[in-house]
C-alpha cells in the first residue's frame, strides 16, 4: 500500500477538501487522520499528589476475590496481550 503524506487545516468543521490526488474513480483508499493536539485530550503531568487523589492507589483494597494484587494485576496484562494478538 503506498502512502501520501498530506497536512491541511480544517476550514469547516466536519469537512476536509482534498483535490489532486493520484488516484482514480473507483480505486479503494484508506484514510488515518491525525490531529496535532488529540480532540478532548490534553496531555497533563501526574504528579504523586494527583496519583493519590485520583482513586487509583488502594482500587482495589477492599476485594475478597483478590488476594494479591500484585498477582491479579500481572493475570490482567497477560489476558490483555494475548487479545490483542489474536
């Protein structure tokens, strides 16, 4: 698959005007957008004190079913990655 770098600005929201390409009519392209700042997602530093008022240290503290986090958390990651090739 040969690829075409192109960069625009977005005119009108929800539109992109592309014109010139190589490519004739009836011929399957696949499009990937990037945006340069993510929509809605804005990269902020995680410092100790907001690690530890986001509610993620202790999540799971009070689980019966889970005996040792440490464990369970490894069991997650290894189901995680064994989806993601299949």
């Amino acid at each position: 698959m040969e690829a075409i770098r192109l960069q625009a600005t977005i005119e009108k929201d929800g539109e992109i005007v592309m014109t010139g390409l190589p490519y004739k009519k009836g011929q399957r392209v696949e499009m990937i957008l990037l945006s340069e700042t993510p929509i809605g997602l804005r990269r902020t530093t995680l410092t100790a004190r907001r690690l530890l008022q986001s509610g993620f240290i202790g999540l799971w503290k009070d689980r019966q079913d889970i005996r040792d986090s440490t464990v369970y958390a490894r069991v997650l990651r290894e189901a995680a990655q064994r989806r993601g090739s299949q």
